[in-house]
C-alpha cells in the first residue's frame, strides 16, 4: 500500500494546551483557578487561597504520574487541568 493513499484532508481540531512561565506572585495559578471546569495539582505553596477544586499534593513523580493516569481513565466532571 502507497503512503499516498494515507493523505486525508479531515481537520482534527484538539483542545488548547497552555504554558505560562513567571515569576513568583505575578498570578499564573490565580489566572488558571478562573478556567471553568479547571482542577488543580498544586506543586507549590500559595494555590490555599483560592477557592478552586485541587488535587492533594504530590510527594514524588510516582504521584504526579498516578495523578494525571487517574485523570485519563477515571470518569470526572474536570475539563482542565492545571499542574
């Protein structure tokens, strides 16, 4: 089979991925916290101020990793997320 009969013209549209870099106390997580749907994984102090759904805090990798896979597979209300 020719890779020529591979070629498609569908549009795939996928949803927008985002990454905001700053410094301290300029307001990434508070910009974040008003994304409708939005969960958080807070990876540093300062997010307790908001009143915005949040994951328990990751200890190690291994929990960032059992995190985002619970996220994938796990039947949940979120439509973003936000480490």
């Amino acid at each position: 089979m020719s890779l020529l009969s591979e070629v498609t013209l569908k549009a795939e549209i996928k949803p927008p991925r985002l990454v905001i870099y700053g410094k301290s106390k300029v307001g990434k997580t508070t910009f974040a916290a008003g994304i409708p749907g939005i969960v958080l994984l807070p990876a540093e102090e300062g997010e307790g101020i908001l009143d915005v759904p949040r994951l328990p805090r990751p200890e190690t990798w291994e929990d960032v990793l059992n995190t985002v896979g619970a996220l994938l597979t796990e039947e949940h209300a979120y439509k973003a997320f936000c480490i």
